[in-house]
C-alpha cells in the first residue's frame, strides 16, 4: 500500500524540512518489507482566494485532483485521537484490506473545508490544540516510521 502526506503550503529549506525527510527515508527502509511503499509529500500552493471559505474550497479541489484512489485521513483538532499502535494497526488492516492507498491530509493556514473533512474516510488529531503545519508534518512523519517498526516488532517503539 501506497502511504503519502498531502498538504498545502510548501516547507521551506531548512531543520523542519531535513526532519521530514530523514523520517520518511527511515520509513521507506522499514516499509519495503511491510508492504507500505511511497512515503512521499505532495506539497500545493496556498489558494490567494479573498475568503477563508474560498480559499479552503480551492484547496480542497486541488487537494481531490492528486489523491490516488484509497483511505483518505484528515488532519483536524476536532478529529479522533489514538495512540501509536492503534494508529499502526488501522494502516495494517488497510494495507491487508488491499487498500492500494492512504493519503493522509494536512490542511492551509484556514484548516480543511468541512466538506472535504466530512468525506474523508477518517479525521485524526494529534492534539486539541493547534499545530504549526511543519510540526503536524513532522509528527505524521514520525509516526509512519513508527508504524514500520511496530509492524516490524523493532525496539524502536518502547509502548506499553
């Protein structure tokens, strides 16, 4: 199964980014023998809409014209919480499902429109509180890596 990060904005060189990536290569490295491929980040540019409620609509229609068929999970405040092996779990059961993919969604600066959440297979949160989106793209980085060693049964994730 396919698993990519689609946000709008794009990261800027830097820490931020270099952490992205360094967990993602890691992913990629655990995942080949887990049947989870691509971890890749498809960046959009912001909409320069006048409204928040145009701007998210714009964005959500140049968020649908990327996705690959498959799980779509939003990234919301209002969404549901879980822990790391309840989060590795529902990736495994859509992989052995024969999901081809899993697009997990990060939205612009105004969030997600709420049609495009409500759509959404399903809506996580990290926390209630706000994130900066590179720290929410850091964390989903994380926790895809975290994923291939639970899955794996490496030491890595230490959980009880």
């Amino acid at each position: 199964m396919r698993l990519s990060i689609a946000a709008i904005g794009r990261m800027k060189a830097g820490p931020e980014r270099e952490l992205v990536a360094r967990y993602l290569d890691r992913a990629i490295g655990g995942g080949k023998p887990l049947a989870l491929t691509g971890f890749d980040v498809i960046e959009l540019p912001e909409s320069r809409a006048s409204s928040s409620a145009s701007r998210k609509a714009d964005e959500a229609k140049a968020l649908r014209a990327v996705l690959p068929e498959g799980i779509v999970v939003a990234l919301d405040e209002r969404g549901k919480s879980i822990g790391s092996e309840a989060f590795s779990a529902l990736i495994a059961r859509w992989r052995d499902d024969g999901r081809p993919a899993t697009s997990f969604i990060i939205g612009g600066a105004d969030g997600l429109e709420p049609a495009f959440v409500s759509a959404a297979d399903m809506t996580l949160s990290f926390s209630p509180l706000t994130w900066p989106h590179q720290m929410v793209r850091i964390m989903l980085a994380e926790q895809l890596y975290r994923t291939t060693t639970i899955l794996s049964g490496h030491p890595y994730h230490r959980g009880d």
